[in-house]
C-alpha cells in the first residue's frame, strides 16, 4: 500500500488576486533547490490517524501555527514517487514574520559520524498562482489547477465538506 502524506493549500486573496502559501525544505539537500523544490505544508499520516488531522499537525510543525478556517477536501494526488497526498483547502491569512520550524537532526556530512539539526522548512513564502506553478513540487501541481478550476465554479457546489 502506498505511504500516504496529508497537505493544506493555504491561500488568501491579496489585492484581488489569489496567492499560495508554500514552504521551502530545510537542510542541506534543498539549500540550492528553487524552482520545483517548493510545497504545501504536508507530511506522512501516523498510523489511524484521520488526514485532516495530520494536514492540521504538519502544518503546525512546519509553520509554527495553529491555522484555523475551514477546510476543503481538494482530492488525492498520486506523487511521481508513488505516495498519495490528500489536499485540503484552507484561507488564512498567515504571517510570514510568525513561522517557526520544528527541527530535524541527520548525520551532516554524510559518514561524518557528525548529527546536525536543520530546520524542517527553511522558509515560507506567499506566491501568486502563477509563481506557485513554477515553484511547487511537479507532482503537487495538479492540485493547484483543480483549486483554481474550482475557484471558478459555484463555491457552494465543489466546497461541500
């Protein structure tokens, strides 16, 4: 069965256009890493653990924030890797100066015997949709198509929770 990961698309409307918010992977595999390299808050769902709950915790450890509004089921999106992330929409109006980081500890450098600790996300940014393209995940892009396809359907009739 595949690993299964869970994500909140975090938007806002900023001067009459929607912008994403994604994050940036910390450590040093991803310090030289721009575009392709970016991505919703998301992480791996525990064991009988409900996903929106594991969307809610991975974005509290990624951001340091507790995001609150209401959450839309965006679908299931099959990763290049094989794992499946289940989005959910949310709009919040984040800010950037307020994300804070859990950390992580890995061997740096490799066969070093040396633990370094890196902050799971190094940074957090918002982007316009058409910047989020570019940035995001390949495999994370279909979601940004379908919360812009539904945007532009009848709320009430796609955000059904």
């Amino acid at each position: 069965m595949a690993k299964r990961s869970a994500g909140l698309l975090i938007y806002r409307l900023h001067d009459d256009e929607y912008e994403v918010l994604l994050v940036h992977p910390g450590g040093p595999y991803w310090a030289k890493k721009d575009i392709g390299a970016w991505s919703i808050p998301k992480g791996l769902v525990n064991e009988d653990e409900d996903e929106l709950d594991a969307a809610r915790r991975e974005a509290r450890e990624e951001l340091g924030i507790e995001v609150e509004g209401s959450f839309h089921h965006l679908g299931d999106y099959k990763q290049p890797g094989g794992k499946i992330v289940a989005a959910w929409a949310v709009e919040a109006d984040i800010d950037l100066e307020a994300v804070a980081s859990n950390n992580f500890r890995m061997e740096w450098p490799p066969r070093s015997g040396v633990m370094a600790e890196f902050p799971e996300v190094d940074r957090a940014e918002w982007f316009t949709f058409s910047d989020a393209e570019r940035k995001i995940l390949k495999g994370q892009q279909p979601l940004l198509a379908d919360f812009l396809r539904r945007r532009s359907q009848s709320p009430l009739e796609v955000y059904v929770t």
